[in-house]
C-alpha cells in the first residue's frame, strides 16, 4: 500500500518537473528569443514576417499561446523541428538510442572501475594500490570530462590509432567517450566502496563469517561488499542524473549522434521545437531513472522500506 | 549517520597514519596553493606580465612552436593557428576567469544562502516552493539550460556570469537549509527565541555564524567548477564572445590542429586542468579543517 502511494507521488512529482521544464523553454524562447527571426531568409519584407508570426500563431497574448502549447504538450504533440523535417519529437526519439548507450557504457566504467579499485584500496589501506586509488579519485574529479576526451583522443586516436577519433561506429568507438564519461562518476564510486568498505570489514559479523570458516573471498564478496553497496547503491540515481548531464559535453567533443549534441545544435540554431522536445525526453528519463533506482534500493535494503519520501 | 560513519573512519585513518598526517597534508596542499596564488596574481596583472594584445595576429609566425619545443623566445608557448601568441593568451583567459569567479562565487553565494536561511528558518509556503525549484533545478543538466540562456541572450561576459549564476546558488540554498533546519531545533536557538530575540537578530548572531563555515567551504569548492563551467561554455560556443581570450574558447579552436600542433591545445588545457586540479585539493583540504562533515558531499 506504502509502496503503491509513493510511486503515485514520485510519478506526480515526476510530471511536475517535465511541466516546469517545459514552461521554462516556452519563457525562455517566446519572451527573450525571437523564434521567427532565425526562420526567415535575409531578405525577408515585413510581410513575411507577418505571414510567419501569423502562421505560427505568435501574434496571439503570450497567455493564449502558452495553453494551446500546454494543451498540445499533454497530447505529446510538440511541434515541428524549424530546421530538420518532421515532428520535434521524431526527431529526438531518433537519437535516444545513441544516448542511452553512451550513458550505459559511462555507467558500465564508472562501476567497473570505482568499485574493484575502492575495494582494493580499502583492503590494502596505505598500500600504493590506496595511493593509486586516491590519485584516480582526485584526476577524475578535476578533469574537466571534454578536457579529457580530448586528451584521450591525441593520445590513444592520433598518436597510436587503437580507436577512432569521433564517430559511432562499432565497439571501438564507444571505447574512449565512454571512459571520458564515466571517470568523474568511477571517483565517486571508488571514494563511497573506500569508505564503506574499511567500515564494514571492522563489524562483527565479518569476525564471524571468518570464524567459522569461510575464505577471505566469500567473506569479502558475499558479506562485505553487499553490505558497502548499500551507499552506492543510495548515490546511483544522483550519478545516473549526471551522466546523462555529461553525456551532452562528451557528445559534442566525440561527434557522437546523441540527443546531446542534437539539442547543442538545435540550440544555437534556435530550433526551440527541438529543443523543447529534447529538454522533455532527458527530463523525463532522468527523474524516471530516480524513481526506479529509488524502489530498487527499496526492495534490496528492507530497512528503509518503511521510511517515508 | 553516514557522514558521521565516514568522519569515525578518517579519523581513525588519520590516527593510523601517525602525528605527521597533518604536517604532511600541509606539505601536499603546498603545491595547489601556489598554483591558485599563482593564477590569481597572473589574471589580476595580466597586463603587467603579458603586456601584449591577446588577439595580435602574426600571419607570418602561424602555429609556432614553444621555446622548448624548438621556437623562438619571443612567442614562449608558440602561437595559434592565425599567429596569437599563446601565452598572452593564457594569461589573459586567467582574467577573464578571474573575473567570472569573482562575481559569481560570492554572488551565487549571498542569494543562495540568503533563500537558504529564508526556507529554513521561516519556511512556508514560499519557501516550499522555493526549495522545490532548487530540486528541479539540481535534478536536470544545468548545462542544456546554460546553453539555452547562452544562446538567446547573446555571447558576453555578462551574459555568462548571468548564467554561471543562475546555475550555481541552487546549491548553496539547499545546504544552507539543511543546516538552518537543524539549528532550529538547537537549544540556544529555541532559547534566544524564547527570550524575546527578534528574527533578524537570531539570523545575524546565532545562524550565520554557525553556518559560515558551511559557505566558506562550498564556495572554494565552487570555485574550480565555476571556471571549468565558464570553459565548457566557451567550448560550446556560447561563453564570452570571440574577441575574448578565453581558454575554453583556445582548446575548442585548436582541435583542428591537434595532430600536428599539439601545444596549441595543450597549453589550455593544461592551464585549465592544473587551475581545477589544484582548487579542488584546496577545497577539500580546506573542507576536511573546517566542516568534515560535508565530506559526503562529493
């Protein structure tokens, strides 16, 4: 019953944040920008300027406009790209895909590297894999991520050719943005498995799991770590959420065909529709990704089941 | 109760690492310390130590190398692909970050800590609504917004210390509030308002000492991801506008020289990445001495 009315109120908060997204681009692009601008040609006579705000109703009081937007929004009709051709939404849903694996890939590093190295350095503490692990930790959370894409790319695309330099092509391709991407999030992960770790090997029943027996491998794997991945667990949603965020930088830096890049351009193109329709799509998939990281961690740690929001 | 887990830990780790834990973290921080010195005195004298004109072009020196690489001593870091003297250049993108930093940090500052202590100590419904915008604001990418803003109101200084503002206060308020919320309920508060103390005086006296250390912190931490947010404006090509030497401006328009002109490129980004190295080892020195419980901030 709990559960059920808290994923009622989470998805309700979830459509109040794509609301307030989608009110912010509409003051952001009718008040200060001129949408019509960026359409017309030089040449263009005042006429068909007027032919234009009336076509696409911008000469109606912001009020009107703002509900026939709302009213249009809610039946997922956001308009058509003013520079590409079709529907804004077609247009997004067509690089969902690449975003998605690029954010999974991110995801895939940061976990792979931030724990075995957070679990490493809490065994060893003091031990030049520690020194290491800290040396990781503090690099991936100064390096601006396209600062780094770019050093990835003349090192590893330009100097010896083990990966493309942009492009989404094949596994290779995903190599590097992938890594660009997930180091800030693997220092996160590698500072919350340190932490966690050193905690959770001093408790009793760790004692006891050696006590009777077990090898030091299952004591670490079965009850240790299980129980330090309870805070990584708490941080996923926040580190999913940036990632996404992430993503659009390492885009832009990679050429990757992603909705981030796509929303770049379509911004500095003044591409409002697209760009509204994008801004909805990341919105969305970042507060959905909360919420599902939310419930998970609610079924795996029973103690907070109870807790409420 | 984690952060409080996490200071039991470092504080054991510190007494394992022996009585010179802390010498030996001054010696560390020695270094990043200079690097910030260095970078402030370089953008407040930038026309002292780099008297030339940033934007200079030597179409006859295009894409030199640095001194050390084979040029000349009369353009140290080498030059660009139209003939700016690199190192100029650097010196005075550190002004232009100098000045982005130095209004948005204590500006960011003073408004976010302002509706902090205005949510939590008078809540209501205005600070309810307050403080769910800072959670929509911090749940999305701020750079899709900041690049949004960027766009329609025009490449300037202005217009990006605009944005880096609107971008960063979010944080400050809902720290501020946090920790006001928990002052609250404190005993010397609960008294100082039992005693007749007016709410201007408690949050003079009584909240804002208590939290400043809270914003002194969060404001040096801020301070590495303001200049790499003013950068990565400029690589997207909405910061401050072209005639402006800036080195987010210089990494983006050296990549197509990547392969045969490495140091066109690299010098920003080196500047850059030393610059946000070394104030985020600051911080967290500075952090650790001040307010380890932020620790879990991240």
């Amino acid at each position: 019953m709990q559960f059920a009315n808290l994923l009622l109120v989470r998805l309700l908060q979830t459509v109040v944040v794509i609301w307030v997204v989608v009110s912010i681009v509409f003051v952001v692009s009718r008040l200060i920008g001129n949408p019509e601008t960026s359409l017309m040609p030089w040449d263009a006579t005042n006429e068909d300027y007027e032919r234009i705000r009336e076509k696409l109703g911008l000469n109606d009081p912001l009020i009107v406009q703002y509900g026939k937007f709302l009213g249009d929004a809610v039946q997922g009709d956001l308009g058509f790209s003013y520079h590409r051709t079709g529907p804004a939404i077609d247009i997004v849903a067509d690089k969902v895909l690449g975003t998605v694996k690029l954010t999974a890939a991110g995801l895939i590093v940061a976990l792979g590297l931030g724990l075995p190295l957070g679990v490493l350095a809490a065994l060893r503490r003091g031990s030049p894999m520690d020194w290491l692990a800290r040396l990781v930790a503090v690099f991936g959370q100064a390096t601006p991520s396209f600062w780094l894409g770019l050093m990835l790319i003349f090192f590893l695309a330009t100097k010896v050719s083990w990966f493309p330099t942009a492009g989404a092509e094949g596994f290779r391709s995903l190599v590097l943005p992938a890594f660009a991407l997930g180091l800030l999030s693997a220092a996160g992960f590698m500072r919350l498995t340190r932490s966690g770790m050193i905690d959770v090997m001093n408790t009793d029943f760790i004692r006891t799991a050696r006590a009777k027996g077990l090898n030091e491998r299952t004591v670490i794997m079965r009850h240790g770590l299980r129980h330090a991945l309870i805070p990584v667990m708490t941080i996923l949603g926040i580190e999913l959420g940036r990632l996404i965020a992430g993503s659009v930088i390492i885009e832009v830096v990679f050429s990757w065909p992603g909705i981030g890049r796509l929303m770049i351009e379509s911004i500095l193109q003044s591409d409002y529709p697209t760009v509204q329709a994008g801004l909805v799509v990341i919105a969305a998939s970042i507060t959905l990704g909360n919420l599902i990281v939310d419930m998970t961690y609610r079924v795996i740690d029973p103690r907070i089941r109870m807790a409420a929001l | 109760m984690a952060a409080h887990a996490e200071a039991a830990i470092e504080i054991e780790a510190r007494r394992s690492w022996g009585r010179s834990y802390f010498t030996r973290r001054y010696l560390l921080v020695l270094p990043p310390m200079v690097i910030m010195v260095l970078f402030l005195i370089g953008g407040i004298f930038a026309d002292v130590i780099a008297p030339g004109d940033p934007g200079q072009t030597h179409l006859l020196s295009r894409l030199e190398a640095p001194v050390f690489s084979g040029g000349t001593s009369e353009f140290p870091l080498g030059t660009d692909h139209v003939g700016r003297d690199i190192w100029t250049r650097i010196v005075h993108g550190a002004r232009v970050s100098l000045i982005v930093v130095a209004i948005v940090v204590p500006g960011a500052a003073l408004f976010g800590t302002a509706v902090g202590m205005f949510a939590g100590w008078r809540g209501g419904i205005v600070g309810q609504l307050l403080m769910r915008y800072v959670d929509v604001q911090l749940a999305l990418p701020a750079i899709l917004f900041a690049v949004l803003l960027g766009a329609v109101l025009g490449a300037s200084l202005r217009n990006v210390i605009i944005i880096l503002l609107v971008w960063t206060w979010t944080v400050y308020a809902r720290l501020i509030r946090a920790e006001v919320l928990s002052l609250k309920e404190r005993e010397f508060v609960v008294a100082s308002l039992a005693a007749g103390g007016s709410n201007w005086w408690i949050m003079r006296k009584q909240l804002l000492p208590n939290v400043f250390n809270t914003i002194v912190v969060v404001m040096t931490l801020e301070i590495p991801i303001v200049i790499v947010a003013e950068a990565s404006l400029s690589f997207l090509g909405v910061g401050a506008p072209v005639e402006q030497a800036t080195w987010g401006r210089m990494i983006t328009e050296a990549r197509n020289y990547l392969t045969h002109a490495w140091w066109v490129m690299w010098m920003p980004g080196l500047a850059l990445m030393l610059v946000a190295l070394s104030g985020n080892l600051v911080g967290d020195w500075l952090r650790d001495l001040l307010d380890p419980r932020l620790r879990n901030l991240g």
